[in-house]
C-alpha cells in the first residue's frame, strides 16, 4: 500500500515544517510522504525549508485560494492536510469534505488561549497576561469551529519567572510543538494507510 500523500500548509517561518521534515528524514514517518508544501505568503521562510528538503512548493493568494488549493491536492492525489502555523482560517465547506484528513497544531493547551484570533506571539502574550503557570501545545483534528476539533496529542509547558512571549514561544516549540507535531503526522497517516473510517 502506497504512503499516505502529505500537504503541509504554512504561513511563516516554518520550524514545524523543518521538524516534520527532519523526522521524515530519519525515518520516523514510515506511512506518511512529504508532497507538497503550501503557503499563503509569498516570502515565507518555510518554503525555501520545504525547497532544500527537495519538496514541491507552491504559493496561493487570496483571490480564490481554497479553489485553487483544492484543485492542487486533487492533482497531487493529497490524503492529509498537516496545518503548521498557517494563519488562514479555512471555511466551513473546506474542512467539513475532509473530515480526519486535516491536523493542526497550535500552541496552548486547548481550550485555552484559542480560537480566531488567537495566533503565533498572541497566544503566548495572552498566557502570560492571564498569569497561568502552565501552557503547552495541541494538535488535533481541524473542522468548522477554529480550534475546535478532536484533540490528537497534548504536552504541557511550564511558565518560568520572567518568561516573555518570546521566551515562552521558544519553549513551547522546543518542549512540546516540534515533537508532537511530527508524532501526529505519524499516527494519522498510519490510519488513513491501514483504513480507520471516520
Ligand atoms: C507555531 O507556534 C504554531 O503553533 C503557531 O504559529 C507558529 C508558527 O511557527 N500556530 C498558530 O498559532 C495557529 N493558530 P513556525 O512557522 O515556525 O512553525
């Protein structure tokens, strides 16, 4: 049976996608194949990652974006859809034809600091601005509500004396989002390979 055809959608810097890729590389996502990497911003560091790692890129503007993304995974024959710090919210429509073939990650335990508008340093400003000692990463399934699919993996974070969203950021993808997110890839890949109905 053929390896599960991956996208990953970024709008960044891309060390989420470097960590799927490394963990690619050392063999750790044995059912799952790298294909394509996509990005909503043209300058994005993330797709000169995806580049030297041999990946297709491509960049998609706003004008038409989800018709134009879709009609690429159709041609690439795409069956997972891994979101790594894309900052798009996707509607309705697109999430609800792909129900467990879209993953997210987004850093806070979930269901705090979450949801539209909740994103990148914003998340990690409003933790420390709520004074919670504890924070962490989520990667779950994506559907209609931002957020608010079913919860994949979860690690936890501590808040240290001092910290800054920057600080805090950093740990939170040292710690838990650069190691759950390639574990998940894994896991949803393997069952999507070996049939696990939704
Ligand atoms: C990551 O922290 C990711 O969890 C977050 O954006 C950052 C992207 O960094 N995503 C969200 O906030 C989604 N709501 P990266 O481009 O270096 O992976």
């Amino acid at each position: 049976m053929l390896k599960v055809k991956t996208a990953v959608l970024v709008s960044g810097g891309g060390t989420n996608l470097q960590a799927v890729i490394d963990a690619s590389q050392r063999g750790e996502l044995p059912d799952a194949e790298l294909s394509l990497v996509v990005s909503d911003r043209r300058g994005a560091f993330a797709l000169q990652r995806a580049e030297k790692a041999g990946i297709r890129t491509e960049y998609i503007g706003r004008d038409g974006f989800e018709q134009k993304l879709s009609a690429l995974l159709d041609e690439c024959g795409i069956e997972l859809i891994v979101l790594a710090g894309f900052l798009k919210i996707l509607s309705a429509d697109f999430t609800e034809k792909r129900p467990g073939r879209i993953i997210n990650i987004h850093p806070s335990l979930i269901p705090s600091f979450c949801g539209e508008g909740y994103y990148g340093l914003r998340v990690h400003e409003q933790a420390l601005k709520y004074g919670v000692k504890v924070t962490g990463a989520t990667v779950h399934y994506v559907n209609h509500i931002p957020d608010g699919g079913k919860i994949i993996y979860q690690k936890a974070v501590d808040i240290l004396d001092g910290d800054t969203p920057e600080t805090l950021q950093r740990r939170v993808m040292e710690q838990a989002e650069w190691i759950l997110l390639p574990k998940a890839v894994e896991k949803v890949a393997k069952e999507i390979r070996y049939g696990k109905s939704y």
